[in-house]
C-alpha cells in the first residue's frame, strides 16, 4: 500500500481474514467522512470491497436499492449494495470508471472487475496458490510475490504499439484484467468473463437524419457530464483550445453556478503553443484559468519526477504528468478531459487517411512485384519513417482496416521491433491487430466506426487511458472523460460514415453543440496536446537521452549497435517524424533502471 500512497494520500485501511487480506489508499471525492473509507462491508458483512474510481449513476442506483439500509453517501457503498441485491450482474448497471474487488466472506472467493473502456487499471498475479492484485505494477513488485522478470512478449509489443496492450504487462506473469470483464477467483482458478466489448455487442439503431443526430449526442454528452460533475472536492477541466476540451468546458459552464476552473499548459515555441485559442474559450466561458508555461529546462528539471511516476511504460505520458501537477497545485482534486472525443468523431488523421486508403483499395490487388517497386520510390521520395510507413501500407497482404491501422500506428513494425531485439530475445511474437478483423461485428461496422474501434481498443485503452490514471494519480487527482460514456461510445458507433465527414474535423460534434463553441476554436486547423519533443531531443535533452541509450543497449537485451545506428541517424537527418522511436527506448531505460529489471 506504501507503494501507492500517490493514488490514496488521504487514508489507509486495511482488511484481514484467514484467507483473505484487502488494502486501500483512498483519495477523498465523494461522502469525505471517515465512515466512506474502505475497505467497506456491507451491512450484513458477507461481502468487504476495495473500489478505485467513481460511478457516475450511483444516485439513480441508490433510488433503486429501497431496501438496502445505506450508512454513507458514497457511491462505495452503492456498490456493495448493488452486488448484495443482484451479483454479479449488478457491473453491467454501473456507469463510470472503475476497478474493484469484493471479497465474500461466506463462500470464501474474490470477484474482481473493471470498467468498460480501461480507465481505471486492475493488475494480477497468481502462482502456487497465491492470488495478488492491485492499481500498479510496482506495488505488485513491491509485494515480493512477483518475481522480477522482464516479459519478451510485453518487450515486443510494446516497442510497436508504445504500451503493452491488455491483458499482457511488461512483467512475466503479470497481467491486466481486461476492460469490460469481471469474473471470480475461487478453487485456485480465476475466470474471467466479458460483459462488454467494442465493438458492443448490443447496437441501438440511430437517429435517420442529422438534425436527430446532433439532438441525440447533445443529450447524450449532457447527461454524461452532468454526471461527471458531481464531487464533493473542487474541479476544473483541462483546456487546450482543442475543440474537444473546448466543449468539455463549455458543457460545464452551461451547469455551474461558479466559474469552472481551467488549465493550460503554453510554450515559446509558436508552433506547438494554443495559448491564444484557450484563452479566447476561458474568456467566452469566464472561467478561472491557470495557465502552465513550460520551458525546455523546466521539462528537463521535471524529467526525474516524472519517470519515478511511470507504473507502465509508454511513449506518451508527460504532457499529462505536467498538466495534472498544475491542477493538483491550483487546489484541484477532480478534472475532466477531452480525451476521446478524436476517437468518436473522426478527429486524428488516421481516419482521413484510411478513408484514401479505401478509395484506392483497387491498387491492393495488382501483383506484389509492381506494389514492391511503389514501395521503394516512397522509401526514396519521403522522409524515413514516412517512407517506411507508405511502403509497409503498399505491401500489405490484407487491405483491411486493422492490416492498415496497425501499420500506420506502430512506433516501429514488427520487422523493426524484432531486429531490435538482442538475438537471444528475438524467438517471441506479438498478438495482432488484425484479430479483430475475424470479429463479425466488426466487420458489420462502416469503414470510419471500424476505424474508432480499432482507436478506442489499442492506442486509447493502452496508451491515453493507462497515461492518463497514472500520470493524474501520481499528482493524486482524479480525471474523468465525459466522451468515455460507454452509451455515448455505442451511439457514434452505429452513426453512418456519410454524417461524420463534413467541411471541417468534427462537424458532428460541432454541430451538436449549437453554436456554443467559439467560430475562431471551430475553424482553427488541429494540434493536438503535443510537446515539440524532437527538437528538445536534439538539444537540451541530448545529452540526457545519450545516457539512457547507451544504458540500454548494454543490458544484453536490445541490440546495442542498432540503438546507437537509431541515435546517430536521428541525429544526422533533418526529418523529425522518428524522434518516438528515440524516447520510447528511453523511456525504457528508465524504468527498466526504476524496477530493477
């Protein structure tokens, strides 16, 4: 528990039983008082509950439990009640994000679940009769039941998709309940089982014309952030200028009597700063802005507090550690984010370029050779990793929206990854994308919601959702995302392809909210939250980034020469669109140096 005092600063407690021993560091957000702390019994004291996270509708559910005899007004003790009153069955009726285990004391087993999308982690490890989990990695290290192993499936995987996708981990034998599952270790066994999926397998049918549209997702981000404003601490919202952290604040607005409390973080540097389109929204909104300018030597000075924060290695994560100190430092214990809104209504480039790739799927069938010699003029024509991406997209075997998605979003292919690998490591494989393909319900969606599942399901899940509980719980704030309502998810996903093109990104989204949204944030061509990571690479984090490289390929388990190849000709080209592959081996380092691995 000492482990992740981060995540709980405000309590400890502690539950103990001849086969059973619950923990749990509570962060304060909802029913402050000392009788919300957990772990919680239920009144009959058949069942005890450790809970991260919050539901969001535990009001609506309390109504519904007339008959249980509620001591608090925690949304902790509403789960408890809703599992006394209909088992495990009662996970499909929370709404929010979570991951919680309930221990019955009567049949002397544990269930365990996790919220639909993954915002919140739940890490396990069992061997030799013993059963262990927790919110992190390191507090399952910490526990002396994990043996300190490096996983090579985890290795690979992460050096392709940034993260290590669920249910594996980067430790051997370790592994993540998957989002959307529950389940129940008993008789030395844990099976798990999925009670929600993406692509769902439940689909609602849809409005049939575009003004029912924008009525139905307007209601439906309406109800899902009314719901994720409740909170008995002060909260704010993080505020790019983007319009999706732009809508996420005027959405609160609409609902607070008080100025909501907004967060940004600036740069020097034009090209990556939005400070002018935050502070047109803070102005529109009156809000109570905080504004973060971040300086090459600040990041650098931040840099070890950060790595002591990384549970999971990632190649994202930063931007988020900075931000959520900012609002920790501003009095913040609950935030709301932007993140997902890319994911739902076609925001990154990623559905621009599949829908081209689409257009020209008739070039997929011309034989191999003439697609070969394609592949090296692009080599040739573009900068390095564009050219590598644009020859891998030509000699695909399966022109298919997860054979396109994982070649446009791997940090390094697989081919890549595995000759990185030191020759003893290189015998391992990583699970692919293209499992989903087979799925039947996947293959019924249009091209642009196939595109949002195979988003939702690796980069977001594995990468924005993992950095985003770890670098906000490191500063101990909570952050919520009102895109992430999984009845919102399951709408824009049975949305026809035709209304989610218009003449600007994210008209959709635009449109829904009626004009509430500033013309100069509408009309504004996108960032995105992003640091100008390759040209501090190439200055003042050089010589820091040199250190880890060098660190890393004498551990025996990448190959040193192809790291110091990777580093020199970063260096030497001109092209800035590899620096990922440089800070994701560094990252690396680092928390491989952390664990001790």
């Amino acid at each position: 528990m000492a482990a992740q005092v981060h995540r709980g600063p405000d309590a400890e407690g502690y539950f103990f039983s001849s086969r059973a021993a619950l923990g749990h560091r509570r962060l304060a957000i909802i029913d402050l008082s000392d009788s919300a702390s957990q772990p919680m019994h239920d009144y009959s004291g058949r069942y005890v509950v450790t809970f991260n996270g919050e539901i969001y509708n535990f009001k609506r559910l309390r109504s519904q439990l007339k008959g249980y005899p509620f001591r608090t007004n925690s949304d902790t003790e509403v789960v408890l009640a809703a599992f006394a009153e209909w088992g495990e069955a009662a996970v499909e009726r929370l709404e929010g994000q979570f991951a919680f285990a309930i221990w019955d004391a009567r049949d002397e087993k544990l269930f365990l679940a996790r919220d639909r999308l993954g915002e919140k982690p739940l890490y396990y490890h069992h061997c030799d009769g013993t059963f262990i989990f927790a919110s992190e990695l390191r507090a399952l290290l910490k526990s002396e039941f994990v043996p300190k192993k490096l996983s090579r499936e985890g290795l690979l995987d992460y050096l392709v998709h940034e993260s290590v996708r669920s249910p594996g981990t980067m430790i051997a034998d370790v592994f993540q309940v998957p989002p959307g599952h529950s389940g129940w270790f008993e008789n030395g066994g844990l099976e798990l089982r999925s009670y929600w999926s993406l692509p769902p397998r439940r689909r609602e049918a849809v409005a049939g014309n575009y003004s029912a549209l924008c009525r139905d997702i307007r209601g439906l981000l309406d109800e899902a952030t009314d719901g994720q404003m409740i909170s008995d601490v002060p909260i704010g919202a993080f505020l790019s200028g983007g319009i999706d952290s732009s809508a996420i604040v005027a959405l609160m607005a609409q609902r607070s009597s008080e100025p909501v409390n907004t967060l940004s973080v600036t740069f020097a540097d034009e090209q990556f700063d939005e400070s002018r389109y935050s502070s047109i929204v803070s102005n529109r909104f009156e809000t109570r802005h905080h504004v973060v300018r971040l300086q090459p030597e600040a990041l650098l000075e931040e840099l070890p507090n950060y790595f002591i924060s990384v549970d999971a290695p990632s190649g994202d994560g930063p931007n988020t550690y900075i931000v959520s100190k900012a609002a920790k430092q501003a009095g913040l214990t609950v935030v709301l984010s932007g993140v997902g809104g890319d994911e739902l209504f076609a925001g990154y480039d990623t559905f621009k370029r599949y829908q081209s790739f689409c257009r020209y799927g008739y070039a997929w069938k011309t034989p191999s050779a003439l697609r070969g010699l394609a592949a090296q003029a692009a080599v040739r024509v573009f900068s390095s990793r564009t050219g590598r991406k644009a020859a891998a997209l030509l000699m695909l075997e399966h022109s298919d929206a997860a054979g396109f998605y994982e070649t446009n979003r791997s940090v390094f292919s697989r081919k890549e990854a595995s000759s990185l690998l030191s020759e003893s490591w290189r015998d391992v494989g990583v699970r692919p994308v293209r499992s989903l393909q087979n799925d039947e319900g996947f293959r019924a969606l249009a091209p642009l919601s196939q595109m949002s599942v195979l988003e939702l399901s690796n980069y977001m899940q594995n990468v924005l959702l993992k950095d985003t509980d770890a670098m906000a719980m490191a500063n101990s704030l909570e952050v919520r995302l009102p895109f992430c309502n999984h009845r919102l998810v399951e709408y824009m996903l049975a949305v026809p392809d035709r209304f989610k093109v218009g003449r600007r990104p994210k008209q959709l989204l635009v449109d829904a909210l009626g004009g509430l949204l500033p013309s100069e944030v509408v009309d504004r061509p996108k960032m995105g939250f992003a640091f100008p990571w390759a040209k501090w690479i190439r200055k003042e984090l050089r010589a820091f980034c040199d250190a880890q490289l060098r660190r890393l390929g004498q551990r025996g388990v990448l190959d040193a020469a192809k790291i110091d190849a990777l580093w020199r000709g970063f260096n030497s080209r001109s092209s800035s669109d590899d620096w990922s592959q440089i800070w994701l081996l560094v990252v690396l380092e680092q928390w491989l140096e952390r664990c001790e691995l």
